[in-house]
C-alpha cells in the first residue's frame, strides 16, 4: 500500500489515556496523523423503515420505551426479545398479509464447484491446538476442553454469476437461490437477520425468505463483497471480515475488483481496511435497503465465525466460534507493516480496559479498577483510541486485563508471551472458547477471571456480574 512519507512520522502531540496510573503524572499516548483516505462511493440510503421491521419499531414511542425503560433490565429484555424472534413471523403473514417467497439456502462451495473459474485459495486450512485456560479464583475451575484442537478450513474466493446483494447481509442471491458460507449451521445459529426482521429462515427445510426490497437497484459489472451483518461489531469486523479482506487484496491478479462494504463503518474499520488493501482501490458502501446488482460477483468464504446468537439452547454442540490461523496471521503482519511507527516505550506495559456497554455489565467495577490501578495498571477506555492506537496498546502490553467485550479482540495483536486476563462471568452456556480459540489461532493464552451473575434463577451470558476482590486480592502475584 502506497502512504505518504509523513505518515509513519509520530506527532509530537499527546493525548492523555483514559485515567492515570498510580503515578502522580498523566499517562500520555502518542497520536497519528490520519490515516490516507480511500475513496469510496456510497449509495444513498432509502429511509430508516427499510432497515427491517425492528428498526421501525424502534422508531415508534413504544420502540423508544423500550430502549430507556426495558432493555436496561436483562430479565425483562430476555422475555421482549423471546416474543420477537416467535412472533415476528405470525406478524407478517397475519397482520401484514405478506406472502413469503422462500429460497433455498444453498453453501458456497457448490458455487465453487459449478465455477468456471473454479476457486483461488487465499490461505490455507488450519489445525489450531487448544488448551483449558486457567482461572481465578483457582477453585472455581470447572471448564473442560470440547477438544484440544480445532481445525478451520481454507479460505478461498469463488465467482458468482448475475449475483445480487443486499444492504446488511453476507447472503448472496443468485437465480433461484441463496448462497451462505460453508460454517453456518441453521439448526443451530440465530442470525442477525432475522433477529432485526429483514428475513425469514426455515432452518429444517434449509430456506430463506428475505423482506427488505429496493425498488431502484444499481448495477456494476464486477465486485468483491466483504458486506456482514455483524460487520459493526469491531469482535466480529476484527476476527471475521477483515481477514477475508486482507488475503483477498493479497492477490495481485485480483486487484482491478472493487470491494463492496457495508455503509457506516466506524473510521477506525475504515482505516483498519486502508492498512490491509490498496487505497487506489475502488471501494463501494451498500447501505441496509439497497440492492446492488452484481454481474460477476466475487466471494470470499470465511475466515473465522462464531454465530450471532444460539437458535436453541437445547441443541449440544454449539459452535463456541473457531478461526483461520493463517489468515488471521497475516492479518496482523500485514498491519504491523502498515500502521504508523511509534517507539515501544511511549506504551503502558500494564493495561486495565474499561467497559462502557449496558450489556453484559461488571456492576462492581469501579473498585476493580481501583484495585488494579493500585498495582500499577493503567486505566484505558478503547473507544477513545485510533486503530493505530490500539494495535500499538496491545502490541507492546505485558498484562492485558478487562471486562469481556469486542475491545478485547485486540489480543491477536499481542505478542506471544503477554499475560492476558479476561473478566467473564461463569455459567454453564457462557462461550469461554470463544477467547481461547481466538488466542490460540494468533499464537497466545488467557486466563479467565470469573465473577457471580446477580440472577440466579434465569441466569443469561448477558447478565450483569460481579468480581470478588477477595478473589482477586489472594491471587495478587498473578497480576
């Protein structure tokens, strides 16, 4: 990637970190200059009524209630969210007379294997080794290992002919069906697409009936789509979609293709995407309610994936999320050789992530943050950082301590031998291996630090918790 020559110069500016540390001085981290624009075109969005009927419904005072009165409370959310996904259905055929036209999901790979241009392996298959991560307390240590390896398949781009996309969605239409990637299990993965009301999946038939419609589509001759519906969770962007798009623009013969991205990615995606692809690229924002007509459509399957919910809690087997090794590894060097240099001593070797979610709260955290600031952790807010910010964070922490939370993703930046401590609350559906598969496919490990759910009767991984600083303190000389 072509940068201007200034652009790897550190500015002398600083900025103070999100609290100091238990020295009298502010912590300061070093600042960068912007980062060079891409040049992308985006198509004008069509009304907020066109994001499916949950973003209508949060539009009307009821919707609005529910945000400021409901959701704070994770039981009374548990039970309006219940009603929704069972529901929604019977609403439309019911209430709205809409008659569903239902396709057949079909996977990836038989596009590929019906492909006159068959497909291009950008990495290959991966055998991750896995491990039960350690705990505190030390007592409390319950987890076992689903497996002591996992393994992910290659990651390749195949074309699609006379392809339609939609805003919002990684599915790609096409004749008379509907392609997904090879990891998804509909008997067992929610998706997000349904949740916000913009589809309908028969998981059993394996067919999809999708009820956002644009009635002035554009249409291009050749695309790449990197378009996901979890795209704006930085977790997911991070460790699912960014990947595909850096071994997909590693591919010289594959460079004249614009890339399709969803509309309103937060800038530090965007510059994540300028230091893993080619700026003089054309890139293309597709917001939810557009169509974009695609003649050769180029798809890339994934390179690491964990479902956006659980269909049934009653199914066993439920994929705790599982990565791309090689993909993800050259990933991280291709944005160690793209980010602003910054010398290694302008880093805290010790960092505390604050959290600042409603969901999924630590509700004693202020005095976890004082505990940890008492040994000499500095107390940093992610969502104030630039990615080259927090790429250069992670890279040079020795203790990595904070709330579970998409922030946390940065730990594949982390160097291999950084202690890296993860607060979670314990209970029986909570997706520990979520962290540890991440870890394991970049080379490091974690250890959980595990708290107490205020509710013990309906007990949710979204439930707020707890830390015992009792816990904590006995088990000092591990931080």
């Amino acid at each position: 990637m072509h940068v201007p020559s200034d652009f790897h110069m550190l500015q002398n500016v600083k900025i103070v970190s999100a609290c100091q540390s238990k020295n009298p001085e502010a912590i300061t981290l070093p600042t960068f200059p912007s980062p060079p624009r891409m040049t992308i075109r985006a198509l004008p969005p069509t009304g907020a009524h066109a994001h499916g009927l949950l973003a209508k419904f949060k539009a009307t005072w009821i919707g609005k209630a529910y945000e400021k009165y409901v959701k704070p409370y994770p039981l009374l959310r548990r039970v309006i969210i219940f009603l929704w996904q069972r529901g929604y259905a019977s609403y439309l055929t019911v209430f709205l007379h809409i008659q569903s036209e239902w396709r057949p999901l079909t996977p990836l790979q038989e596009a590929a294997n019906e492909d006159s241009m068959k497909r291009i392996v950008l990495a290959p298959a991966s055998l991750v080794k896995t491990a039960t991560p350690a705990v505190t307390p030390a007592h409390e240590q319950h987890l076992i290992a689903p497996q002591t390896q996992f393994a992910f398949p290659e990651v390749y781009v195949t074309k699609v002919r006379s392809a339609k996309l939609h805003g919002g969605t990684n599915f790609v239409w096409a004749d008379d069906r509907v392609y997904h990637h090879d990891l998804y299990d509909f008997r067992k993965d929610y998706t997000s697409e349904e949740l916000h009301g913009r589809a309908l999946i028969r998981p059993e038939k394996k067919q999809i009936s999708w009820h956002i419609h644009d009635a002035s589509p554009e249409t291009i001759p050749s695309a790449a789509t990197f378009i996901d519906a979890c795209a704006a969770n930085y977790a997911h962007w991070l460790t699912e979609v960014l990947p595909r798009i850096a071994v997909f623009c590693n591919q010289e013969r594959l460079k004249e293709i614009p890339i399709v991205l969803n509309a309103g990615l937060h800038e530090n995606m965007l510059a994540s995407v300028a230091m893993v692809s080619d700026i003089a690229r054309t890139f293309i924002a597709l917001p939810i309610g557009r169509t974009l007509n695609v003649s050769e459509l180029y798809v890339t399957s994934c390179a690491g994936y964990i479902p956006f919910q659980r269909r049934k809690n009653s199914l066993e087997g439920h994929s705790h999320g599982t990565f791309n090794s090689h993909a993800l590894r050259f990933m991280c060097e291709k944005i160690a050789h793209s980010v602003p240099y910054a010398n290694d001593a302008s880093w805290p070797e010790k960092i505390y992530l604050k959290r600042t979610s409603k969901v999924r709260c630590l509700i004693n955290n202020a005095e976890v943050e004082a505990y940890f600031k008492g040994l000499g952790y500095v107390i940093i807010n992610p969502e104030e950082l630039t990615f080259a910010q927090q790429f250069h964070l992670f890279r040079n922490a020795k203790k990595i301590i904070g709330p579970t939370g998409a922030a946390m993703a940065n730990l594949i930046f982390a160097q291999p031998e950084a202690d890296i401590f993860i607060i979670i609350s314990k209970m029986p559906d909570m997706i520990y291996w979520y962290w540890q598969n991440m870890a394991c496919a970049t080379g490091k490990k974690i250890r959980y630090i595990l708290g107490d759910t205020l509710n013990k009767k309906c007990e949710s991984i979204h439930d707020d918790f707890s830390i015992s600083l009792s816990d904590l303190r006995s088990e000092s000389h591990n931080f």
